[in-house]
C-alpha cells in the first residue's frame, strides 16, 4: 500500500479526531489502529511529526503578537514550487473572507509544506485548512464554514 502521510492524516481526522479530539493523546492505541488499518510504521511517524508541529505552533501562535492587517504575503521560492496558483488563490480567498486570519494562513502553510509531497494539489491543501482550523481553539466558526463550503453538491471546490 502506497500512503503518505497525509493520507495518514485524513483517516486520523476522519476516523479518530473528529468523533474524538482528544484521541491523540493516546498514541500508542492510534499507531495500533493505524497499523491494523495498513499504514506503514514510516507513514505513521511522520504523521505524527506533522501533528506535534501543528501543536507546537498552535502554543506559539497564542504567545505571538497580531498579525499587520492587509499585509501582502510573499511566497518563498519553495513555496511556490510546491503551492501552485489555484492553492495561492485559494488561501487568498480564504483569508478575504475570513476563513483564515494570516496567522491561521501562515500555520497552513507551514503545516502544507511540512508534508512530503512535491507538489501540494487545492484538494489536499483544503484537507490541511480543515485540520488547521480543527486544531486552533478559536476556530469553530471557520472549521464549520470550512467544512459545509469546502465542496458544493458536485463536489466541486467552491473557489
């Protein structure tokens, strides 16, 4: 089986955190589950890197200082070698209509580029904004709009 490690993410957050958030914290009962499930033990631990990433800076952003409104955020080249146009525009739309506040984006994009995929498609970056957001105390209001705008009846993203 060929999985990554957002693949790994996404049946977490399907099967565990989203029934469960505090399902993380017993990792040695997830890692079976995961492993049942067919994902392989590399997978497993880079997932598991990625999430205490996203804590860690979860307890950063709350120590941070506020964002400058209507800052204009550049992309690194590596950035945009793995984000192309359509994810840019789509952080940029998320953060216009206040989906995504620029630390929230920043967390985003940290949390896309810390995956290991070369390329991050618009479908997997809307998966990482929903873990984002479901991990950011605060961020009920845009996880829920996130989650019912993320496609519409076609499955279609809403961009």
């Amino acid at each position: 089986m060929k999985e990554n490690v957002l693949d790994v993410l996404l049946y977490l957050f399907e099967h565990y955190f989203h029934e469960d958030p505090d399902a993380v914290r017993d990792r040695e009962s997830l890692q079976g589950g995961l492993l049942r499930a067919g994902f392989g033990a590399s997978e497993i631990g880079r997932a598991f890197e990625w999430l205490d990433g996203l804590a860690q800076h979860r307890h950063e952003n709350a120590l941070a200082p506020h964002s400058v409104p209507d800052a204009l955020r550049l992309y690194s080249e590596p950035e945009l070698a793995r984000l192309d146009e359509e994810c840019r525009g789509l952080l940029l739309f998320l953060e216009q209509n206040g989906v995504l506040d620029a630390r929230s984006r920043e967390l985003v994009i940290d949390r896309a580029m810390a995956l290991d995929d070369e390329q991050i498609d618009v479908e997997d970056l809307k998966w990482v904004v929903l873990m984002v957001l479901f991990n950011q105390p605060g961020q009920e209001a845009a996880f829920a709009w996130m989650e019912s705008h993320m496609f519409d009846a076609h499955g279609e993203a809403l961009h």
